[in-house]
C-alpha cells in the first residue's frame, strides 16, 4: 500500500507544472489532512512492534517525498528564472532611439567649459568639504564677527558640534583657504563646487554652483587679474570684443576689491552681449587681502596675489537663455532634452567649447 502511495504521490510531485501545484500536492500529502499525515494518525492502535515498523515506513515515506518535493521546487524557480530572463532581454548591441539619448545638464556643462578655458591659463583644479567650520568659511577669509554674511538668515548652521561651529558653506573660498594652507606659493587654482544659502526665488535656489580662481606668488597684480578675467569672458561667451568694466567695491577677503561687468544691450526686452553701450554685472574679484595670507601661513611682505568668484547658474542663464534659475533643479526631462548637450560633445578650447 505505501509503495503505491509513494509511487503515486512522486508521480504528483514531477507532474506539477508551477509552484502552485506544486504546493497542492505538498499539502495533500504532507500537510495537517493529507494522506502520509493521515497513516500517522493510526498508529496509536498498532502494537508496539507493528507501531515502530510501520513508523520507520512512514517516516522514510514522508522524508522521499518532501526531498522530491524540494528538488521539483528548485527545478521550477530556476525555469521561471530562465524564462523571466528571456522574456526580459535587452539587446546591448542594438542603437539606442532617438528619445531615450541622455543630455549633459548645462550646470556640468559650463563647469567643464570653465575648466577648459582656465586649463588654458594653467589654473588646475582644486576641491573642498561641502560641511565646513567658521574658521575656513569665515574667519580665515577677514570676515569679522558681526559681519552679516554670519547671519543665520544667510548661512545654514549645523547643530552644535563641540568647539567649533560647523555650516554648509556659504562660497568656494574655503578651498582657497585649505590650499594656501596645505600648499606653498606660487598658486593657480580653480574651485567649483556647490554652495548653500538660505534664499529662494527665480535668481536665488538654497543650493547653487560657484567657481573662484586664486593666483598667489611673487609678482602678480591686478593688471594680471583684469587680463585674466578678460580673456575668460570672450572666450566663455564667444564675443571677440566683449567689454568689461571694473568698478571699485568692497570685500572682506580681498583689498582692492572689484565688481566686473560686461557689454551688453537690453533693447526690446532681449539681453545681448556685446559691445552695445549697456552693462551687466557678472562676477566680483580683487587681490587677497594680506590678513588672507597671513591667516593661511603666508608671508604678505613677499607673496600677493588675486581671487576672484561668479555663481555658475548666472553664466550658464546667460549664454544659454535660461530666464529661471529653479528650473537647473527641478528634474525635468523635456527642460533637460530642450537645454542639454550631447555627451560626447567634450569641450575644449581645441575643438570648441559648445557645438
């Protein structure tokens, strides 16, 4: 009788074509009313030693059908793998359409243009912490106490962090400030990289992008520092006989301070760059101030140099005609397909900075 049980049941278990039936059969046979389970149940009025045979049978009975049951089971998740696996093939060799190509977003887009162009002038490129402390954001950088860029209103302070008062940094000139003091002059760098302020409107987003240059050695001066931005900005915007104007103003970190402008013309409601009689301000500059160079470990009786900072959205709105500074982080796909740029469109000064 157990032999045509097992035969009939291991005929159930190979015949289940899914895990379902799979489990249907488990049940009958091995579960609380199934057949095998049922033939337990009756020993109790077997004799001792008809008791213990006809357990061994049963449990041996019990043990084949359960491994059967699971090696079907293994069989039957490995063939729905397999067929998954085949209905869900991509072939990576096929090219992609149209609508699917990813774009560059223009933020890394003009990030990679700037570099090039400063490559050019043998700036390298240097980076920082996104969290920073007071001394590097503020401190280091002539910013006395009470000055209102220290103002929660500006900054996003973090939680109280022991001895020092730690923030998302406000500008990139923290990585000026731990690369004058991990390096000696002369330096050449360029710092991009996110900055973090609390405001919010269509030229304001909480988090932005800036670039800063810094150039510290011997001799240079501000004739250097004009030449330099100079030649940027017809470079960057592609305007042979771009304008730019220097006019006098004030920051804590540098002495003689300057806020550049470049041509333009606002004629019809249409901003156009150029040499057209009109101006637009666009980055601010200077040479270090010394209390800088001495915060750093720099001696200002020998050494001098330049700074200077723009915010990248501005120039990225600008040369591409981007009226709303929210929209670089608002994740949409039509925006990015409309202002994006082909991958594989590297620029460089070479072969040209957009195409």
């Amino acid at each position: 009788m157990l032999d045509a049980l097992k035969d009939e049941l291991l005929s159930q278990v190979n015949a289940a074509s899914d895990l379902a039936a799979l489990e249907e059969v488990r049940v009958t046979a091995l579960g609380k009313k199934g057949r095998i389970t049922g033939f337990m149940k009756e020993l109790g009025g077997l004799s001792p030693d008809e008791r213990r045979e006809r357990g061994q049978q049963l449990n041996a009975l019990k043990d084949e059908i359960a491994t059967a049951i699971d090696a079907r089971k293994a069989d039957l998740a490995r063939a729905h793998l397999e067929a998954r696996l085949a209905a869900e093939r991509i072939d990576v060799t096929l090219p992609t359409r149209p609508e699917t190509e990813g774009r560059i977003h223009p933020i890394s887009q003009t990030i990679d243009e700037m570099v090039a162009i400063f490559a050019e002038m043998g700036f390298s490129v240097a980076e920082g912490p996104d969290v920073e402390d007071d001394f590097h954001n503020f401190t280091a950088l002539n910013f006395p106490p009470g000055h209102p860029a220290r103002d929660m209103h500006d900054t996003f302070y973090l939680p109280d962090a022991g001895d020092k008062k730690m923030l998302l940094r406000t500008h990139t000139s923290p990585v000026q400030v731990r690369t004058m003091l991990n390096k000696k002059p002369p330096i050449r760098i360029i710092a991009p990289g996110r900055t973090y302020r609390s405001d919010y409107d269509m030229t304001h987003t909480p988090m932005f992008h800036q670039i800063e240059g810094l150039v510290i050695d011997e001799a240079t001066n501000m004739g250097h520092l004009k030449g330099c931005l100079i030649e940027f900005c017809r470079a960057f915007f592609d305007v042979d006989d771009l304008p730019l104007r220097f006019r006098p103003s004030f920051f804590p970190f540098t002495e003689p301070s300057a806020e550049v402008d470049i041509g333009c013309s606002r004629k019809g409601g249409e901003l156009k760059l150029g040499n057209y009689g009109d101006w637009l301000e666009i980055l601010g500059c200077g040479m270090v101030h010394p209390n800088v160079l001495e915060a750093c470990g720099i001696d200002s009786t020998k050494y001098q140099g330049f700074a200077f900072g723009m915010g990248i959205e501005r120039v990225a709105m600008l040369k591409y005609g981007i009226p709303d500074l929210r929209t670089f982080f608002e994740a949409d796909l039509r925006w990015l397909k409309h202002y994006g740029f082909v991958p594989l469109d590297v620029p460089s000064m070479a072969q040209g900075l957009t195409r």
